[in-house]
C-alpha cells in the first residue's frame, strides 16, 4: 500500500502576528493545509491520507476537510507529536496498528504548509520510493552557500555545484524507514531535521527528486504573501 503522511503539527512559531498555526491561514479562499492535501487526494494510487495534527486542532482539522473537501474515508486525522521524528514515528504506528507494513509499503512525507507540490512530483516520489527505498525532493541551489561555525566569521564556502535546497515530498520504503528509525542512538535522534538524515546517519543512500521552485514553504509572513501571488497567477 501507498500512505501519504501531512506532517502538521507545528504551531507556527516564525509566521508572527497570529496565534493560529500557519497551516490553517488562509491561502485565497481556503486554508493552507486544505490546498495540500488536495494534491494528494486526486492521486488514485495513494491509499490512505494520514493527516498528523497537534491534539487541539483535530477536530478542527476534520472540520475543514468535511467542509471543503467532504466526507472521504481515505483520509484521517491524528496526532502528531513532539518533534518531526516523532510525528512521523506516529504516523508509522497508526499504518502498522491499522494496516500492517509488508516489504512494498511505501510512505510519502509531506509538509502541510507546502501547498504547491505538483502531480508530477508525488508521481516521481512513488517510483523512486519503490525503486531505491528512498528520495529526497530538491532543487540546485542558486545562492551562494556560506559555512560560519561561530555565526560570525566565514569558515567555508562550498561549490554551489554540489548542494540542493531539500524540499518535500520524502518518500520511503515502510519498512526500511522504521528499521532504521528503530537503530537510532538517543545522540543521533536528538541531532534529525529531517527523514532523510535518518539514512544518512546509516549510510544508506536517498535517491534524488527534482522539485519545483514554487514548491515553497510558507513560514514568514512574506511567504504567505508569495503563495497568494502564486495562487493568483495559476487561476488567471
């Protein structure tokens, strides 16, 4: 089976002005989080949406979906956790609890708040999660990257050549996921941003992705501004 995992469980801390979580600002004429997942209920070959929220904002959640979207037994809602890693670890729990995980099931990892992921992206995400376990969304990165290890001085500057912006989707192999996950030191868990990292920390490869630059994440306020720019220009 295909899950797709909507991590949303962040408060919003940056977006500033709003005590509500960025994922449910509005974003044109619905919410953030409802132009997300959106994308992955028109893809017929995901099974089930498990949609991760922090525990206050459940109902909420299942408010929008039933208003915009309407009933869809596809689709869930439950909690997420603490951190990322515990978020998607619960994610995991409630497919092994309620599914079973066998050698094919695949999980695409998604933030809410990246309302403009593309059809093609979740489709490239599929087969390479299929084929090498797991990838990585991203995009060259077009900016200079400058290394400071005390925030005040250069320490590098790498070859822009060689670096991506990571993105979303992450998409992986279940069962390899967990396994991995399950292996991790309490030093190497207290150090992860990301999925990926997992693997990385293993020595396991994660296949990359093209994404999109108007995949973007909405995190400040002037981001917010951009997404409506975007919206605007895709409906003209």
């Amino acid at each position: 089976m295909i899950f797709a995992a909507i991590l949303a469980g962040g408060i919003g801390s940056r977006m500033g002005g709003t005590d509500t979580p960025k994922q449910f600002l509005d974003l044109g004429d619905k919410p953030v989080i409802i132009h997300t997942i959106e994308k992955f209920v028109i893809n017929n070959k995901i099974d089930k949406i498990i949609v991760l929220t922090p525990q206050n904002f459940i109902n909420h959640t299942n408010h929008l979906i039933n208003e915009y979207i309407g009933e869809n037994e596809n689709i869930v809602v439950i909690e997420g956790g603490e951190t990322r890693n515990d978020t998607l670890i619960n994610s995991i729990n409630y497919i092994d609890e309620h599914f079973g995980i066998d050698d094919d099931s695949i999980i695409i990892t998604h933030d809410s708040v990246r309302p403009f992921v593309t059809h093609r992206i979740i489709e490239d995400n599929i087969e390479a999660a299929k084929r090498y376990g797991a990838c990585d969304t991203v995009v060259p990165a077009t900016d200079t990257i400058v290394e400071s290890i005390n925030a005040r001085t250069i320490e590098s500057i790498p070859v822009r050549d060689y670096y991506y912006q990571g993105q979303t989707p992450q998409s992986f192999n279940i069962k390899k996921l967990f396994n991995l996950i399950s292996s991790l030191t309490e030093e190497e868990s207290n150090i992860l941003t990301d999925a990926c990292k997992i693997f990385t920390l293993k020595d396991e490869d994660v296949y990359l992705v093209e994404g999109e630059v108007t995949n973007i994440k909405i995190t400040y306020p002037y981001d917010l501004k951009l997404a409506n720019t975007i919206l605007e220009d895709r409906n003209d």
